[in-house]
C-alpha cells in the first residue's frame, strides 16, 4: 500500500517567523521567510548577490546599503545565518 501525506500537515509545519536583523537601538530590519517560488528561485540562483536579494526580499536595498562597503566576511555571516533560520543549511530553523 502507497504512503499517503497530508498537505495540511506541511502547512502546519512550515511557520517559520521572520529574520530580524537590530542594526541600531531604534531600528530592527524583519526579513520575512521566503515563499515556495523563492526557494525555487534561490536554488537555481548562481551568484551571491542574487542569492542574498532573494533571501532578503524587499529588505535586500536596506541590507545592501549596510554591507557593500564592509568586509566580505560580514555577509558571508550574515547569508549563513539567513539560511540557518529559515531551514535552508540542513541546521534546525531559527523561530
């Protein structure tokens, strides 16, 4: 007999909460998880740039800004931990 899975199931499943990223006291950049197209596109994407713009969605102008000028590690860090909260590496998501 064939396995049956319920898609209810998976959408119970699937509540990751947003990435916050505190850039100062007063301000707080939410990074929503991305949707089913995204993580489609973000698997074909071959460039850094292009994978970082998806994961960060309409926040990626912001978060630009915060690190194009910084050391190539920041972003490395910042992309890793992207990833790890939204279930992407393999790791347990954050939220």
């Amino acid at each position: 007999m064939a396995a049956e899975y319920d898609f209810d199931a998976y959408l119970a499943e699937a509540r990751a909460l947003p990435f916050k990223l505190r850039v100062s006291k007063d301000e707080v950049i939410s990074i929503d998880p991305p949707n089913a197209e995204t993580m489609l596109l973000i698997d074909e994407a071959t460039t850094a740039r292009r994978t970082m713009a998806l994961l960060c969605g309409d926040q990626w102008k912001r978060v630009h800004e915060l690190v194009k000028d910084r050391d190539g590690k920041i972003i490395e860090k910042l992309a890793g931990d992207l990833r790890d909260h939204f279930g992407l590496s393999g790791n347990s998501p954050g939220g």
